[in-house]
C-alpha cells in the first residue's frame, strides 16, 4: 500500500498495513500468552481482538472510536502473543501503529500536547538536553528531599502514579555518556571492535549497569567505541505514537553508527535492541534496504553478542550466589534472544541457578503502561514476584531498564530480600 492511500477509516499518515490484520486466522493461540486478556478475560483485550478492532478500521467497518484508542494503549506489547502466533501476526506493533492513528483521531489539548511535543520532539532527541533535566532528580536525592518527602507520605496524598514514579528511582549517579572515552581498548588479546550503542535509561538512571558492560566487553577482547552524538532509539516515541520523529532519529543513528568501522553494535537494553533492530521496517521508504540490512545484521544485545563470541572464563572468579533470570519481553519476544542469557549465567563459576516459572511472562513495565494502569500493572507484578519468591534466589537478574525498575520496586514493596541485578553486573562480579 502506499504510504499517501487512505485505508478504509485509518488516515493516510502511519496507517497498519493491511495484510498484517488480515493474517489473524483467530485460532486463539495467543490468548493464553496475554497478560491483558488474563486480567480481562475481554476478547477485546486479547490478540486478536484487537487485530480484528483495527482489520474493522481498516474495512470500514467501524470507525476509529476511543474503544480503538483505548485497547491501543492498553496492549502492553509484550510480543508474546507474536512467539505464540503460527502465522506470524504482530498484534503488538499494529497497536504501535494504532497509537500514531489515535493522535491524529483524538489530539490531545494545548498544554498536553505542548507537553507531549516537549518531551519527545525537543528533549528526548538531544542527549545534553535530557542529561541536564536529571540534574534536579539528583539533588532531590543528594540534598535528602526524597528521604524527607518518602517518610512524611505526602506522596500518597497524589495520584497513585506519582507515588509509585517516585518510589521507583534507582539511586541515581552522573550521566555515563560524557564519561566514556570515545574509544576504550580491549584487554589482553583484542578479539574484535564493537560500537556501544548507550541507552537514554541506562546513562541516566543506570550508569554503573553500563560502566560494567563496557568493562565486561573489554575484559572479554573488545575495544568498545561509544560515539558521542548518538540519540534516543525511538523505543518511546514508537510506544507514545510519535513515528515521525522516530523515523528522524532512527536515520540518525543508522548514519552515524554505518560509519563506524565496528564488527556489531552492542547494546545492554533490550528495548533498546529492540528498536533498533526495527529500523529496518521503519526506514524502509528511504530505499537504503542493504544499509538497513547490514545495520540490523550488526546490532546485538550484549548477551547475544557474547554468546555468539564465546565467553572467556579463564581467570573469572566464582559468584557464590543463588540466581534467577526474568526475560523482558523485548529481549526473548522482540528478539528472540532466549537462551544465551541462561548460558552465560550458567557459564559463570559458583552460580546456582535456577529456572523462573513463567520466565518470559511480562512484569507489567511496559514502558508507561505501569504508570497509566497502576492497579492491572501490579496485578501482572504480583504474578511475576510470586515466582521470583519460588526460586528462593537470592540475585533476580535482568537485561531492561523497565524491568529492572519495575522488579526492584515491586520486590522491595512486597518485602521480599531479591536484589535485581542485570546480567552485566553478574559478569562483573566474576571479573577481579
């Protein structure tokens, strides 16, 4: 379809194709793999209800009503329901798309809409902008504001989302960004060169997570190169509807890594690896598909990337430690990177491990969906924490940053001992 034909009640800007709605063959086998239809029990909610919500759209069936918009939002795009899927339907990302189509159809007001354009069009773009706006952040925690407000609950006077926001903020340290050397070589016998792609989350709010990736790939025979200018992935402003400026930085990104002279581009974010791996389909009107190709061919979560190179354990040391591993979603789902966490956890000396029930079930994260449907994210938690607490480990480890918040705040809400870990950090811990 061209990207200027209207389909059926969708407008023509940023419109699903129409063969991914027609794939649904509604035989239900994504139904059990979706947490929203789980909570729900609405057909709605499920898969393919909402496939066939937008195959209705796209039919003229129906109009593009807030019950559209609504589901949109709601589906926490997990990707779950695309690994159940035997004809290979990606609910999820028809909801993406659904977003974009819901901002057209439902705009918001001035000032939310002045907010929204802010956020993703001016701040989330510009790595020196979205570093300086933690700096409050910090010196809310420095100055003991945050432990001040925590024990006087004023917090709880708010909306729900406020309290649980606030409560969820990881001890925070100065962005890692314009700390990494551009080029940081390799120790002992070089293997290789890999361009660090940095997430906006990471550098902010878990410097020391990817100060242990970078150490952890040197350790391993990488000189790591970590390019300054690079830019959000576009994860977010996929997830809020906003494609256009995805697509702007999207096509920054693939130039400025392509011109790297690296073997992969490594990343310690799976939604970060995620999108990026996306590019591919996102930029796909621009005609660049063997840079594309070539681009997606080289991305890989460090977990990925690690594995496929082989883990050097001579010299590690043993990690005496209880472990258990959650999959995010767009990590195991997204992209199909499932069993080589596991074997690097495995191939760490001391470590117990031991398998999660439902491992690659979601954790109710979802980006914002946490924030916007408190009470069924805490439900979809709940489900996950019970079986963290079931392993008896002492280390939950992780691989997202949305995760990774989600689980600590959730473990340390519940008064459960796990401390969540990403699988970096693990690493680290067995290198002297």
């Amino acid at each position: 379809m061209s990207p200027t034909e209207k389909l059926g009640n969708f407008t023509a800007h940023d419109a699903p194709d129409y063969c991914d709605v027609l794939q649904c063959m509604r035989c239900g086998f994504c139904l059990p793999t979706c947490p929203t239809f789980a909570l729900t029990g609405r057909e709605r909610s499920s898969p393919r209800g909402r496939v066939a919500l937008a195959r209705a759209v796209a039919e003229q069936k129906l109009e593009f009503t807030e019950a559209v918009k609504e589901e949109a939002f709601f589906c926490l795009d997990c990707r779950a329901c695309t690994t159940a899927c035997p004809s290979g339907v990606r609910a999820g990302e028809v909801m993406e798309i659904c977003r974009s189509q819901a901002h057209q159809f439902f705009p918001l007001k001035h000032v939310g809409k002045s907010f929204r354009e802010f956020v993703l069009q001016k701040m989330l773009p510009s790595p020196d902008l979205l570093e300086h706006s933690m700096l409050p952040a910090r010196l809310y925690q420095k100055l003991g504001i945050q432990w001040l407000l925590r024990h006087s609950h004023l917090l709880k006077l708010g909306p729900e989302w406020v309290d649980k926001a606030e409560g969820m903020m990881p001890e925070l340290h100065p962005p890692l960004r314009p700390q990494l050397a551009d080029s940081i070589p390799a120790v002992g016998e070089q293997r290789g060169r890999v361009g660090f792609f940095l997430g906006c989350i990471m550098t902010l709010m878990y410097a020391e997570v990817s100060r242990q990736t970078v150490r952890v790939l040197t350790q391993q025979g990488f000189e790591v190169l970590t390019p300054k200018a690079q830019k959000c992935c576009g994860a977010p402003h996929l997830t809020e509807g906003d494609r256009d400026t995805a697509r702007r930085i999207a096509q920054h990104n693939l130039d400025l890594f392509m011109a790297l002279d690296v073997d992969a581009i490594v990343t310690d974010c799976a939604g970060c690896g995620a999108a990026l791996k996306e590019y591919e389909e996102l930029l796909e009107e621009t005609g660049s598909h063997d840079k594309l190709a070539a681009f997606r061919g080289k991305v890989k979560d460090v977990s990925e990337f690690l594995a496929e190179q082989g883990l050097r354990t001579e010299g590690l040391k043993p990690v005496n430690k209880i472990v258990t591993y959650h999959e995010p979603c767009h990590l195991c789902h997204a992209q199909g990177v499932s069993k080589q966490p596991r074997d690097l956890i495995k191939a760490i000396p001391g470590i117990d491990y031991r398998e999660l029930n439902e491992a690659s079930w979601c954790c109710g994260s979802a980006a914002t969906f946490s924030l916007k449907y408190t009470d069924e994210s805490q439900q979809i938690l709940d489900r996950k924490l019970q079986n963290v607490q079931s392993t008896g480990a002492e280390l939950l480890v992780t691989a997202n940053p949305g995760c990774h918040l989600q689980l600590a705040w959730g473990l340390k809400r519940a008064g459960l001992s796990q401390k969540v870990v990403h699988i970096t950090e693990l690493l680290g811990m067995a290198i002297d």
